[in-house]
C-alpha cells in the first residue's frame, strides 16, 4: 500500500495544499526526502502566487492529482547541502522556480533548455524520480538538486525577487530568444498582471520602449507614471488601435483568456514578432493575409532554462528589478486566490513563509 | 466619364481576362500607358515612358492567385482582370533612362510592377513589404489605370521591376520561378532553412510545394513531403528528389513523424489545421505559412508555449533577392515542371488547376497562342 505523504520521506515537512478542485487550501503535513548528494535544502521564506498555482488547485488544466502544494516562486536559506554539491553553502540565498529535474542526456538539457526537455519535472504536482510526487513552495522547507537553485544576489531583496523565478524568466526569456531587447526597438505588452508588469520593467531596462495594451484604461495612469511604460493602448479603442497600426517590432502577450490576434498582428510593424507567453488552453483564430503581407511571426515560449534563469536573477539584481508585490500571511491565501481570479492585485501576492507558516496553524 | 480599357492608353494590347466571379477567362482588348508622371506633350516617344522596358511576352505561368483572383476568392478582385504574374519575354524597346536592359534580352516580370521606392522597405530591397506595392495585376497603378497582368502579348514595365533571364535558364520551365521560384527562396533564406542536414517538411506537393523540394535538396536539406495523396508519393521521391512522403491523413504515420522536423513550408491554401503540422516541428521548429486561404485558420497556442515553435508567413520577395534566386536557379539547375498550353486553354487549365490537376504548373506558350 502507498505510503502517506507523512510518511514517504524521512523530513518532516508542513505546508498549505489543495485537497480538491474547489481549490480552497488548508494546512497540510506531508514530508521531504533526506538531502541526497547533490541536492540544497533550504528554509522557505517566501513564496510568490503564480496564477498557474490557481489553475493547478482547481484542476483547469485536467492534470491535478490532490493533495496539491502550490508554488514554484521559491525563497530562502540554505540549512544543509550534500556532500557533492559545489555551489551553494549553508547561509546562502537561494531560489527555486518552475522545476525541480530534466533529464540531463537529451538535446535541450545539453544547451541549457531544461524547460523544454521531454522529460522536465515540474516543482509541484509532478512525479519525482523516486516516483514520489512533488510538493511546491507553500511549505516551511525545500529540497532540490543543485542545478535546479539558483542564488539570489545579495542586493535583491527576498519578497520582491521571489516572482521573478517564474514571472521574470517568462518574459525575460522571450524578450532575448525573440530579438526585442534592442535599445530603440519598440514592445508592446498585453496584459497587466504579474507577467505583464515584469515584462515592462525589463524591457525598459533594456533600452526599449514599451507600450501596454490593455483592455481597460484604468491601469493607465499606473503603467505611465508608476512602471515606466512609454505609453499604453486600449484594446478596445478602436481609434486609438487604428493609429498604432504597425508601430510595434514586438508585442509579449500575457492574457490567458481567449482573445483575438487580428488587432495584435495589426499593430506590428512589417517583420514584427507577436510572443505568446499566456497559454489559452483553446486554439485561437489566427488570420493568414497579415502574417503574409508583413511577414509577421506568431510564436510562443515557456519561463527558461536555469542558465538563463540566474542570467535573469543577476540582470534584475544589476538593474534593481524587482516584482511589484502584496505580502500576505498564509492563513490569508485563500482570500488571495479570490482577489487574484479578479486580478485585484498589484501585482503578485507573495506570502511571507518565515513568518506566518505555522505547523500550529 | 471614365475611358474605357482600349482607350485609356495609346499602346492597343490583346490579353485574355476574366470578367466576373465565375472565373471565364475570354479575349479581352486593351491597352498600356504612355509615360509615368510628366505632361505626355513633354514625351516624344509615346508608348514607353523613360524608366520603362516594353518586353513582348513569350511565356506566362498560370498562379493559383490567379485562380483566386478570377473568382474573387478574397474579395478584391475589380473585373475585367487579367491575370498573370509570372512572365518571361523579350525586350523590344527601352525608355531612354534604362541602363540594365537592351533590346533583345530575355527578360522576366514577377507579382509585383511598383512600389514607392522611399520607404524603409523599398530601401532595403523589400519593395514587396512596401505598403504601396503595385501588383502586376488587379491593382491601382501610380496614374490610376489598373494594371493587367501577364496573359497579354506585351508588358511595359519599369526597369526596377524588371528581371534578367539568366542564359542557362530555359524560359518556359523557368516562369513559374517568377512568382513560385521566389515565394520558397524568399523565406527559406529569412527563417534560416539552409543549414544542411536539417529536416524541411513540405505541406502541399503543388506549384510551390515541388520547387520547395527542389530547393530544399539544393541547400543539402532532408525533405519530407506532406500531403494527402499518397499518389504523389512514387514521384515525389522519385522525380522530385524528396527523400520521404508522409501522407497526413494517416494518423500513425504522423504520431511516429512528431518532433522530427527542423521547420515546414505550409503551401496549402485550403483551410486545414495546423495541431498536426506544428506537432511534427521539434523544439524551435518553424511552420512558414505560403499559402493563403479565404478564412482565417485555428491556432493552437500550447505548442508554440511549451516547444517555443513559431508560425511565420512571407510575401513573395523584393526584386533583388528575386534576381538572387533566378541566378540561383541557373546555377543549380532548378526549373519548374511544368505543362505547356496555348492561351485558348486557360479555362480548361484553370479547372483542372482547382482539382490540383497539373504537374505542377501550367504555362502558357503565348507565341503558339492564337494572337487576336
């Protein structure tokens, strides 16, 4: 018979899971593996609400298994390393993102694409190699292989850094893969959220001019003033779209939610790129005359390998990039869950692990 | 009141036009410019303005556009048209400013006859991403007469939009390159699909499906034809030099091909999906839309998310990568096979066309075509 989640490793471990599609959480005994040779263990600090850990506690996706421990933007400090690890000691900041294993012997792994390797091993509601399942960062400790932490310099701050481990290297990935990260370009982004207001932070420190594209001319003010933005464009506008036609060598499109590309692939310029980071589960409509007639791109991309991940921590420490966030208790992450559905956050929730996560709770 | 085709130029031509939606293509009289932008009365030589190349036509390939032009499949079609996009002729006569072409030399006229030439894409030799390109037919020329395409007896050009036939290259088998030719070569080069040993999947084995073979195997590519007839297997390998066919409506066939091509050239202008094309790109892949269908077709997002694939589209090319591609051609042998026919069987050629009835384009041979 299967053991518990109690009893299937030998450190006892707590945290918040999802028993349920409702998706509602609630605190969680379940326990970690002994630090092996070349894994970090680390006390979590913080945690960042991706809106994927919503997805996954309400099974959106049709892949959850319960119990389900969410969170894959993951901060703290060493407590112990196995004997084989090289870089990392006890005392060291550290993160954890999206995955927590790849392969190693496959095309994507040997150049550092871990993310896209056939047999990735996400931080949370996945089987490990030891056939467990594996536990997010909604839990007072962490374990993971070596190559899969990254370190979090000293000038970063732990709360605020803690969402760019999936939200920053989501939009940090495409905006190099993709060539919009030259001073002088211009980059639209669509969708204001967690993803979104990474996107303009990084884009602005490279030197581009951004333009947010949003549905509602209520985050303007926010956009311009507060997060840089060069300017911002409402979707549903008509005129306002119309006088942005091909303006835009790039455009980072966050939203999720099904939505038409038309006025997007409208508003690049002649070569332009359109990068779909949010993930509608549904095909959309993808009109053929203006990919042709500008020799337009559609294309897509998921968060980044771990090399890329600490070039993108190590580029936001330089530039003082940080995610703009909302510190919750634990007890308060359901009431989070609620607010994030209707985006009524600025612009992540990170709940403050080391403080708030009580085994008493 | 506006005049009519046969008088609105001095220069009287015989072509061959559709006049409404259903298509007929039937004998048509009109008639080409004298001179670009000056008082005619400062022009002593009234049938050639002096940027322009008057070429007698010899050869003209039948496009699908033009298919799809003739019955207003999208909807912008001004009748009469007359089609034609792929031409190759001789030059009989030179404005006195051109410097490229005399008389006698074998020339070609591909898909497009103007463009603004000040723009950034004019200046970077994309005169077909300028956004006042003039298509060679069914379009608005710079004096507002609209332009009739290559089922005529005669062009007159500008000299820019002019290409040389190179010597090695034959002119029947090498019009379809004008349009097709350029189509593949365009994008190919672009999206970086020259890297020998890599895998190139060619959807749809038509006019530019089989020169996508030809040059795919030029650039040391492996290619795989994709398509629903498996009757085009024995010549795709055989003739054609692919190297595999994969027939898209075989469902095992397909699993097995998943993650096993570098990029795809989608020729298909049928509406059709795309899941099971971008399921055989690998991680990176590249899916290169050519063809144009009327709707809008369904995109699935998740593929291009988790394999970082991308669906790009291309437009023909601008006039030097298409000169490019014709010496390119030369040098590597590369015609289009093809089926000769006199003008006076366009409309049979045009339905057979719409059954993908021909390998792989027809063109028409206008000096054996009946003249008047």
């Amino acid at each position: 018979m299967a053991k518990s989640p109690e009893q299937e490793h030998t450190v006892k471990t707590f945290g918040w899971a999802a028993r349920d599609s409702s998706g509602v959480l609630s605190p969680f005994k379940f326990s970690r593996r002994a630090t092996g040779d070349k894994d970090v263990t680390f006390r979590v600090l913080y945690c960042g609400i991706c809106h994927s850990d919503l997805h996954m506690i309400k099974n959106e996706w049709g892949s959850s298994t319960y119990p389900v421990v969410p969170g894959h933007e993951i901060v703290g400090v060493v407590t112990e390393v196995g004997s084989k690890v090289q870089n990392f000691k006890v005392g060291d900041k550290v993160g954890v993102g999206c995955m927590v294993g790849s392969c190693n012997s496959c095309d994507s792994c040997a150049n550092d694409l871990e993310n896209y390797c056939p047999k990735m091993v996400l931080t949370y509601g996945a089987k490990y190699y030891d056939g467990t399942t594996t536990y997010g960062g909604y839990s007072d400790l962490m374990v993971a292989d070596e190559h899969f932490v990254v370190r979090i310099p000293e000038n970063l701050p732990l709360d605020a850094g803690a969402p760019l481990l999936c939200a920053g290297i989501t939009v940090y990935s495409p905006l190099r893969y993709y060539g919009l990260d030259k001073p002088g370009m211009q980059v639209g982004v669509v969708g204001l959220g967690g993803l979104g207001h990474v996107a303009v932070k990084f884009a602005k420190a490279m030197g581009v001019k951004v333009t947010v594209i949003s549905t509602s001319s209520n985050k303007k003010e926010e956009a311009l003033k507060h997060l840089g933005a060069d300017s911002f464009l409402v979707s549903k506008d008509q005129d306002q779209m119309q006088a942005a036609q091909g303006t835009l060598d790039g455009i980072i499109d966050t939203v999720s939610a099904k939505h038409p590309l038309l006025p997007l692939i409208g508003l690049l310029k002649t070569h332009g790129k359109l990068v779909m980071v949010g993930a509608p589960e549904k095909p959309l409509e993808l009109p053929v005359f203006p990919l042709l007639m500008g020799r337009k791109i559609v294309g897509g991309s998921t968060i980044g390998g771990m090399k890329e991940t600490q070039e993108m921590i190590d580029f936001a420490a330089k530039h003082n990039i940080t995610a703009d966030i909302e510190v919750i208790s634990m007890d308060y992450v359901n009431t989070a869950m609620e607010r994030l559905v209707k985006a009524d956050v600025r612009y992540r929730f990170v709940i403050d692990i080391g403080n708030t996560l009580n085994s008493s709770n | 009141m506006a005049k009519s085709p046969e008088e609105e130029h001095p220069q009287k031509v015989f072509g061959w036009a559709a006049r409404d939606s259903s298509g007929v293509l039937s004998p048509f009289h009109f008639s080409r410019r004298q001179v670009l932008f000056l008082p005619s009365e400062l022009y002593h030589d009234r049938e050639n303005g002096d940027d322009d190349v008057t070429v007698k036509v010899q050869y003209c390939g039948v496009c699908h556009s033009d298919l799809h032009t003739v019955k207003n499949d999208w909807g912008f079609t001004r009748y009469p048209v007359v089609p034609g996009h792929e031409i190759v002729g001789v030059v009989t006569k030179t404005g006195k400013n051109v410097n490229k072409f005399k008389v006698g030399d074998r020339v070609g006229i591909g898909v497009l006859v103007g463009s603004c030439k000040t723009c950034e894409s004019c200046q970077q030799d994309l005169e077909n991403y300028c956004p006042r390109m003039i298509f060679t037919y069914n379009a608005r020329y710079h004096d507002g007469t609209r332009t009739y395409g290559g089922y005529s007896d005669m062009m007159i050009v500008e000299e820019r939009y002019v290409l040389r036939f190179p010597d090695k290259l034959p002119s029947d088998a090498g019009a379809p390159l004008l349009c097709a030719g350029i189509t593949i070569y365009s994008p190919m080069k672009y999206y970086g699909m020259t890297e020998p040993g890599k895998h190139l999947g060619v959807s749809g084995l038509g006019g530019l499906g089989h020169v996508a073979v030809k040059f795919g195997k030029a650039f040391g590519l492996k290619v795989t034809v994709i398509s629903t007839s498996p009757r085009k297997e024995e010549e795709a390998i055989d003739k054609l030099g692919a190297d595999s066919f994969l027939v898209s409506s075989d469902p095992a066939k397909m699993k097995a091909a998943m993650g096993t091509m570098d990029y795809i050239i989608d020729t298909v202008s049928a509406v059709h999906p795309l899941a099971p094309l971008l399921g055989l790109l690998k991680l990176n892949g590249k899916l290169i839309m050519l063809g144009l269908p009327e709707k809008p077709l369904e995109l699935p997002i998740f593929p291009l998310v988790f394999g970082r694939k991308l669906v790009g589209g291309s437009d023909v090319g601008g006039m030097k990568e298409t000169q490019e591609m014709l010496d390119f051609c030369a040098e590597h042998g590369i015609t289009a096979d093809i089926e000769l026919i006199r003008m006076e069987e366009i409309n049979t050629a045009m339905e057979r066309l719409a059954k993908s009835d021909v390998r792989y384009r027809f063109v028409i041979d206008m000096a054996n075509s009946v003249s008047q």
